[in-house]
C-alpha cells in the first residue's frame, strides 16, 4: 500500500529565504508526482507535474525532483516570499490510477 | 489551459436534507473525474472515481448510498450528499483527468464548503 509522508508538517522561515520541501513515498510504482498548493478554505492550484520518466521540473522560483528509486520528492522554493504562505501538498498517480495526497507541509513566510 | 469549474464554493444546510455539488470540465472531456473531502487540517482522502455513463467506484468506508455519484456527460458530474448530518460538513473537491493529454494531469476544483447545522 502506497503510503506518502512530507517533512516538515509546518515550516516558518523569513522572507527571502531559499527553502525545501520533502515528500517521500514508499512505492516507487508511480505515473507520475505532482506539487499543488492550497490557500486557506480554497482549492488546489498544480505548481509541477514531474512524469516518472523525468527527474526534476522548474516554473519561476520552484524546482521540483523526482527520485522514484529512494521514493523521495523535493519542492525548491527560492527568495520566498509573503505570498508564498500556503499549504503545499504533494500528490501521486499511481499504477492503480488513483491520485494519493501527501499530509502537506503548512509555509508562513515572514515579512 | 484545463479549467474545472465547482459549484457552490460553499454551502449551509440544515440536518436530514440533501445538497448537490456540481463538477464541470470547462474546455475538455473528462472520461474519469475524482470526488475528495477534506477535514480540517487534514489532507485530502479520495471518496470515489466516477466515469462517464458508468457507476462510481467507491473507496472503502464511503457509503455509496449517502454520496451519490452521477456521471451523465463527458463534462459534468455531480455529488450528492443525502441526509446530511453535522459529521458530513467538510470541504468537497473534485478533479477531472483531462482525456486529451493521455490522462497525464489531473484538474482541480475550487472545492466546496459544505456545513450541516
């Protein structure tokens, strides 16, 4: 049974700060991995889609890797900033085709 | 790009009453689309996989009898959440796979508030 971890539960850095994500997993029989960020009482917004094929994906300020033979996946956030606060969840497709979330790791950067 | 379109954004209803919760493809088909529920502070579980013209797959522990799923077009389907109890108020989100692009990316919701008082 595929089981999805991410560390740090919270994370509180000041603005400007470089920081990382994980998430880990422990099958490494995936399709394909997914970042997302969810704002207070709102949807999903997809940051990266890495296929299993590929090793890391960039958009902006986010670089996301994927390593499936350690089940690990990384979120680079580089100069963050106040409007990076949110809760970012990382998210598998599976071989069953089935997305599974990660717990997500809650951001608050600091003015 | 691929837009999902949920409807309502939230919604108060009382105890014993039934609320439907609508889930549109915007600008492509979507063959499967994915119903999750959210507890505060808590990550989103999947409750069912519903494709178009067929039943839902329920996961294990969703009455199937109290979320009703309807799948009646390539672009919508609806959950509905029958006698409503305060332990079934949560947040609602439904995904889409966008059958164009090989089923690679998934589609969210703006999900649904839903609170039973």
């Amino acid at each position: 049974k595929q089981e999805v971890t991410q560390i740090p539960a919270a994370l509180s850095v000041p603005e400007g700060e470089n920081l990382v994500l994980n998430c880990s997993f422990t099958d490494s029989a995936i399709y394909n991995l997914q970042w997302f960020r969810q704002d207070p009482g709102k949807g999903l917004t997809s940051l990266l889609l890495i296929q299993s094929s590929q090793r890391e994906q960039t958009s902006g300020r986010l670089n996301a890797s994927l390593d499936k033979s350690s089940g690990r996946s990384t979120l680079y956030i580089a100069a963050s900033q106040p409007g990076d606060s949110a809760t970012y969840l990382c998210a598998l497709k599976t071989s069953y085709d089935k997305v599974i979330f990660g717990p997500g790791t809650s951001l608050s950067v600091i003015p | 790009g691929a837009v999902v379109s949920q409807h309502p954004s939230w919604v108060i209803c009382k105890s014993g009453t039934s609320v439907k919760i609508e889930c549109r493809s915007l600008d492509f088909q979507a063959t499967t689309m994915f119903w999750y529920r959210q507890f505060p502070k808590q990550s989103l579980m999947l409750m069912a996989t519903s494709n178009e013209g067929s039943k839902a797959t329920y996961e294990q522990g969703v009455e199937k009898d109290k979320f009703l799923i309807n799948h009646a077009s390539l672009t919508l389907s609806t959950l509905t959440v029958t006698s409503a109890h305060p332990e079934d108020s949560s947040f609602y989100i439904c995904s889409a796979r966008d059958r164009s692009r090989g089923g690679y990316g998934y589609t969210f919701g703006s999900g649904t508030r839903l609170t039973v008082v």
